[in-house]
C-alpha cells in the first residue's frame, strides 16, 4: 500500500499534468497544504521532495514551492578546446557573468598546477533559460591571462571567451572528468533544484604545448535533463607501407 507521503506525491502530480496548478504557479504553503491533506509537515514535505527529486516543483529561498517549467534538455558536449552546452532551440540562453580576483587555495591548486595564493581570475557564469536557470560554471585562468577591462558583472560570456582565447597560447591537451553527486547547498540554491537531485559535474583542465595549465573549468549541470557527449575522432596515417 501507498505511504501517504505517495499519495500527496501522486495527487499533486496529477493536478499538475493537467495544469490544475499550471507551470511557474506557487503552491499554497506548506501548512496550508499539510492542514489540507491531514498530515504532519514533515510528512507534506516528504511529498514535496519526491516532487522536487523528479524535476515538477522547485522551491525558491524565501518565496515558497513553485510549479517548474517543462524542462528543456541541455547537451554537454566534450572534448572541444571551449567547454560548451547547447539549449533546445527554441530557448534564448542567457548568461551572467561575474568576475573575481583571488588568489589559488584548495583544489585549485592541484587543478592548475601552481603555488598556494597564486594569483588567479575566476569567471563565474551562471546561464538561464527563460525563467530557469539552466547550469552553473566557474572558469579559472592565472591572472596573466585575464583579460583586462571586463566589467565585474557582465550579460555577454562570449566576449569575455574571445578575449580568453586570445591571450592563451594554443591548447596541447583537454582532460575532462564526469561524476555525478548531490549538489552543494550554494549549487541548490543557485539552480533552484533540490539538494536529493544529482548534478552532472564536469571538471575540465586544459594545458598548452609545455604541459602548463592555462584554465580550469568547474561546470554543475542539472542531472534531471542534462546529456553528455563526447566524439572520439581517430587519426589515420597514410602513406606507410607494408614492405
């Protein structure tokens, strides 16, 4: 037999499916729907993350559970020289980007390969869809290879990748790693996802011809509609004789 955590789970699906409660409408609060269903608050919100885990209801800090957008697949696709992801194609993707100066500590260290408090440039991008946001990335260069003049707060990556590209020497070799895990609290709240859904986390470092780290990129990627794709391209030498 059903729990009745299920049950509230199933009866609020339905509503949705049907659009009862249509796409970007908040629920009524979580008492008001715990008094409505006869059960505990824990109980209600037991329901409410099984909702959450499959991508229908999101909450937002501060404003309560909202029903979600339908979700639009995003592909990752890897094994390129710029970390790229592509939207369905009838989304504009929107990206904010914020930039920093810090200096290396924990992970980055290993990642770039330098010295503890080296300087480094972090380009926080954070894109949406629509209403939604659709993934999280943090970029990190030394800071010689910052490009000079972006704003703190800019709406345009692709002028501040241009600028990248250019001061970087040419790229020798991208290494790409995929894990899927829970979610950070900041990477929850930032995706407006539920910390009981897997993120895809991609990090990716690329080295130049003298095996020198010129960028790490942290990439978080809801799991409940992202795809990642990798192509392997195989070299033929020709003109080898068999004599």
């Amino acid at each position: 037999m059903p729990s009745r955590c299920h049950v509230i789970a199933d009866d609020l699906r339905e509503k949705i499916s049907s659009s009862r409660i249509k796409a970007g409408e908040r629920l009524p609060s979580e008492a008001q729907l715990a008094s409505d269903y006869a059960v505990s608050t824990a109980t209600l919100r037991n329901a409410l993350g099984i909702l959450h885990g499959e991508g229908l209801v999101e909450k937002i800090h501060g404003k309560g559970n909202f029903v979600r957008y339908p979700l639009r697949r995003i592909t990752y696709f890897g094994g390129g020289l710029t970390p790229r992801t592509k939207p369905s194609a009838d989304s504009a993707l929107r990206v904010r980007v914020r930039t920093t100066n810090l200096q290396a500590h924990g992970q980055l260290i290993g990642l770039l390969g330098v010295s503890a408090n080296s300087p480094l440039t972090e380009f926080l991008c954070l894109s949406h869809q629509g209403k939604s946001p659709h993934s999280l990335a943090r970029i990190y260069v030394p800071h010689e290879l910052a490009p000079t003049g972006v704003p703190a707060e800019s709406h345009c990556y692709e002028g501040v990748e241009a600028k990248l590209a250019e001061l970087r020497p040419p790229l020798a070799e991208v290494r790409e790693r995929v894990t899927a895990r829970p979610p950070t609290p900041e990477e929850a709240k930032a995706l407006h996802i539920s910390s009981a859904l897997a993120v895809l986390a991609i990090t990716r470092v690329a080295a130049d011809r003298t095996g020198r780290v010129v960028e790490a990129a942290l990439l978080v990627l809801p799991g409940d509609r992202t795809d990642a794709l990798f192509t392997t391209h195989h070299v033929t030498h020709e003109g080898t004789s068999g004599q």
